[in-house]
C-alpha cells in the first residue's frame, strides 16, 4: 500500500482552515446578535432612532454569517453523500 503523504497534508490542511473560517463566522454572527442587543437595549432606554437602525444591522449581519455557515455545512454534507 502506497499513502500520498502530499495529498493527505493538504487535505488535512484545507479542512483545518475552512473549520476554522466556519468558527469564526459563526463567532461574528453571534457578536452582531450580541450588538443587537445592546442596541435594542440603548434604543429602549432613549439612545434614540439610531441605536434601533443599528439592532436591525446587526440582525441582518447575523443572518448572513449563519446562512454562510449553514451553506458550508450543506455544501459538505452534499460532498459526503453525493451521486
């Protein structure tokens, strides 16, 4: 038996990068819902329409890095169980 010791590095590799690209866009998610609350929270204690403009923001920024998230998992599970 022959291992392809090249092949096998850069595949570890490339999963360890885009597992670790995958952390931290989940970590963004969860720090803009983390702004949202703030800015629900100063918005309600008189920060005024601004603070609220800034909660839907955040909102919107969470949504985009869970949808990425999710569509790096499907793209993977697609790769595991495809044809």
């Amino acid at each position: 038996m022959h291992i392809k010791w090249n092949a096998l590095a850069q595949t570890a590799g490339f999963s360890f990068g885009i597992t670790v690209a995958v952390v931290c866009v989940f970590a963004l998610g969860i720090l803009a819902l983390s702004r949202r609350e703030s800015a629900l929270v100063a918005a309600r204690e008189g920060g005024g329409a601004g603070a609220a403009g800034g909660g839907w923001l955040a909102l919107a920024g969470a949504c985009v890095c869970f949808a990425l998230c999710g569509g790096a998992v499907l793209y993977g599970l697609s790769l595991i169980a495809g044809k």
